[in-house]
C-alpha cells in the first residue's frame, strides 16, 4: 500500500490553489509551447529526460510548477513558494499534495492539465493523482490512484451526450467521468471502493469549481441502493487478474473477482438502477471460453428486453493480455518479478479454458414503453477494429434511429456528408464489381453495396420522397415494385441506424 498522504480536499486551499493555478497559466498548451511539442509527446510515452533538458536552468514559476506537479519532482521551497503565492508550501502540504522541509518540497501526487472535448465544447481541468511509474522510478503500489489514461479518455469519448437529470459514475477514480458528465447533467453521484480515489476525485472537482457532484464510498452498486438514473457511466476495474498471493492486484484496475466476473456483475445489475429510457455505458474485457465468444457470453448477461450494444475494439491472446498488463505495473521483462508473473497469468488463463479476451464499449438502455412488437429492442454484438472518432455521437445517432424506425422508415431520407462512395472496376469492365459506401466520422463503417441500394443513396438529397426514389429505380431497373422494396428496406433501415441515412427535414 502507498504512503503517501492521502488528500484533503479543503475549500479554502482548493481555491488557493486553483487561483495561483490559473495566475501561473499551468495549462497544456502554456506547457507544450515551454518545453516544446516533441518532449511533450515523449512524456506520454513515459520519459521527462527531454522535458528537463528543454528546461534545465529555468527557474520561473511555470517551469518550477512543471517539474513540481507535472513530473513529480521535487523542488526547492523558495520556489515553490514564489509559484504559489495564495496557497503557499504549508497549504500544499495541508492538501496532502506534498512533503515539506526547510529547503525542499517534495510531490506526494501529480497534479497535470487535461484537455477535453464534448458536445458542448472545449474545455481543460487540472487534475489530481497519484505519482505513476515514472516519478516513482518503479511499481506502483496497490492503492495507486490512476490519473488520466487512455482507459478514461476512451470512455469519455463513447458516453452518449445526453441531458439527463440524475446520473452515476461508479468507480469513478480520480473523478475524470463524473467531471464530463456534470457538464450535462444536474446531479451526479460519484462512487469508489477506495476512499483514496474518492479524496482525488473531491479534490478534483473543488480544483475546477463543479458543485453538483456527490460522493459515495462503497462497492459497486451498493453506496445507491433503490435509486434510479438516467445515465450510469463506469470504467470499472475490469482487469482480470490471477487469484494468487504473489500477483499485485491494483485498485484502479483489479476488482477483485475471477476472470471477467466484475463485468458480468456490472451488466447484469446496472439494469436495475435505470430510469425508463436510461442508458449504462461500460468499458470492460470479456473472456471466450469452452468454445463459447465473449460477445456471446455478454449477450446472455441481459434479458431479451433490454437494449444491448457491444463494440468490441480489439481481441488478445492470453499471452498478450498477460504481458499487457503486467508492464501497465511497471514491470518489464527485464525485472526478476515478470516471468512468474507471467506464468500465473497463463496458468490461470489455462486452467479456465480462456483462449482470447476482448476489450470494448457496452451500452444498455432500458427502452420506453413502445410495444415491443413494434420496438423491438436493439441486440446488436459487433467487432470494430477500424479507428472511429466521435463515437458518443454516433451511439445517440443510432438509439434515435432505433426509435425512429419503430414507426417505419422516414418519408423523406438525406445521405450524410460524411458518406462518399468507392466504385472497384475490374480493368476493362464498365460495370463496378464492388460499390462500397464509406463513413468518414462515427464508427467509419465501410458497406458494400449493390447498383440499387448505390443509386437509392445517391438519390437522398431530401427533395425527393423515399417512395418517389423507389419508384423511379423499380422502373429504371426493370423489377416489380413490391419486389424491390422488399429488397431494399431492411437495408435502407440499417444504413438509417449507421447513421449513413439521416431522416429529411
């Protein structure tokens, strides 16, 4: 376990601290224009040698906050002071931030800016976490309190922009998603197994002045008991981990259960705690096993009359799931520690008959009260390797397609502007073999296509009805109305929810 103080998420220091913060401008881009884009990019990668030599000499208040709070190291008190002017050493300590002597400051945390993105805009927090690997030249301890990782930002970017009254981010770390969220929604309860992550992410959101989050100590669903929401958003600790003694389990990403347990036990209650039309987004792994696919292992999780979307991003063998995660500690195959951790990992790996883990976004929503033989609920399991942007938007753009659907495909359709169209010709032939339609933005879908589904799309520019375009290619292609309409509606409809298709004005 860590040493380290835990933080004290005071008002008044907060402020303090926030002001000389903002006076001193420790923002990323301040940041990146001072020691320079490239070193910037190598600290992500783990390395501050680069970010030192660019600054090596420079006493200022910014480059002093750098390497104090940005790379966790330690400095001396006069400048330290200087750069604090409001909070000053003793209030940091006091925040349980830092160690203090006659000349020193010493980081207990890092405190780093970070840029975000949402349907509302721009924006930048700084937040607060335990010193990484890095500033700790080694393994993290077991209670480590992960900052921003690429985890947090991949959820970030999958939560459907929603406004919603009350919503849940459960285990919620260093507060990063509860922080999103709040910008949409008028309470958010915030919940942690540990009270350390709790006190990071209190701080954090004291640090940058959002007042409409609750926090709640407790495991998984139980600090909420018989309430309700209307978004719930989770980066659990999903990590599956073996069941043995010489193995660190890490709070941040370790459960505590066997194989993806954690998971099944997340989708198979966060229905419970839905409003009527609520939403639970997850990221998690999901294990195939006797012969059976993760995907269908989590299909069976959720009742039939719930909605389910899983987009698996990508697929590790056990080997190279164990050799991920054993190095997200800090440990390399260069340690004495790594081969037995290896080991344990596929021993376990073996012993369950696991032979590939999947990692991916879920989304479960619990529909409205449509007929359910009208609306059927949406029981989609996909793979999708290629990169996707946006992908929060294009989730919301699907569920309303879902519902729009219900009452049958629109009368007036448009192709969205990000669609563009690929024609493959086989040298000397004038007809396409391959006509593929490609989404530039969302989950960048490339759908082959036949002449008539290709000239339908081209169609959809909104003056047109749907049943005018049909008609006219029926006659163009020489084929019974009926006929090709019933060709080309379940095709129209999935490009509708794909969000190729966008309903006319």
């Amino acid at each position: 376990m860590s040493d380290t103080p835990v933080p004290v998420p005071d008002p008044l220091g907060s402020a303090a601290l926030a002001a000389d913060l903002d006076e001193a401008d420790l923002r990323s881009e301040p940041l990146r224009r001072l020691w320079g884009e490239e070193a910037d990019d190598a600290l992500a990668r783990g390395m501050r040698e680069p970010i030192l030599r660019a600054i090596a000499g420079d006493s200022g208040v910014l480059a002093t906050l750098g390497r104090l709070l940005v790379l966790g190291m330690s400095q001396p008190r006069v400048a330290v002071a200087d750069a604090l002017p409001r909070l000053g050493v003793d209030g940091l300590v006091a925040l349980g931030l830092a160690r203090a002597d006659a000349e020193t400051v010493t980081p207990t945390a890092l405190l780093r800016p970070q840029s975000f993105v949402d349907a509302d805009g721009v924006g930048e927090w700084w937040i607060a976490s335990d010193l990484d690997e890095v500033a700790l030249d080694g393994a993290l301890p077991a209670d480590h309190v992960l900052g921003v990782g690429g985890a947090s930002r991949t959820l970030a970017e999958t939560i459907v922009p929603l406004e919603v009254d009350r919503a849940l981010d459960l285990g919620t770390g260093c507060g990063i998603q509860a922080l999103l969220v709040a910008r949409r929604a008028g309470t958010v309860i915030a919940t942690d197994i540990s009270a350390r992550a709790l006190a990071f992410a209190e701080l954090n959101a004291r640090l940058n002045g959002v007042s409409n989050i609750e926090f709640r100590h407790g495991s998984m669903f139980e600090p909420v008991e018989g309430e309700a929401f209307d978004l719930i958003v989770s980066n659990p600790p999903f990590v599956i981990t073996p069941r043995v003694g010489d193995v660190p389990a890490y709070e941040y990403r370790d459960g505590g259960l066997v194989g993806d347990a954690l998971v099944e036990q997340f989708v198979r209650t966060a229905p419970a705690f839905l409003t009527v039309g609520g939403i639970a987004q997850l990221l998690g792994n999901w294990e195939s096993r006797d012969g059976v696919t993760g995907l269908a292992r989590l299909d069976a999780w959720v009742p039939g009359d719930l909605d389910l979307w899983v987009i698996e991003r990508e697929q590790l063998t056990p080997l190279g799931y164990a050799e991920l995660w054993i190095r997200d500690g800090g440990t390399t195959p260069r340690d004495p520690e790594f081969t037995p951790l290896l080991t344990a990992w596929l021993d376990d790996f073996a012993a369950r008959r696991v032979t590939s883990i999947g990692f991916g976004y879920v989304l479960i929503r619990r529909p409205s009260t449509i007929p359910e033989a009208v609306h059927a609920p949406i029981r989609r399991r996909e793979a999708v390797r290629q990169p996707v942007a946006n992908v929060g938007a294009a989730l919301a753009t699907g569920l309303a397609a879902h519902d729009l659907l219900a009452g049958g495909v629109p009368a007036t359709l448009v192709t969205a502007s990000d669609v563009t169209e690929a024609r493959h010709l086989l040298p000397g032939d004038d007809d396409p073999s391959v006509i593929e339609l490609r989404q530039g933005g969302g989950l960048a879908r490339t759908v082959n296509v036949d002449p008539a589904l290709a000239a339908f799309v081209g169609a959809c520019d909104g003056e047109l009805t749907v049943g005018q375009i049909v008609a006219a290619l029926a006659d163009l292609f020489d084929v019974p109305l009926a006929d090709l309409w019933a060709d080309l509606e379940p095709r129209i409809r999935a490009l509708v929810f794909d969000g190729l298709l966008a309903p006319g004005e």
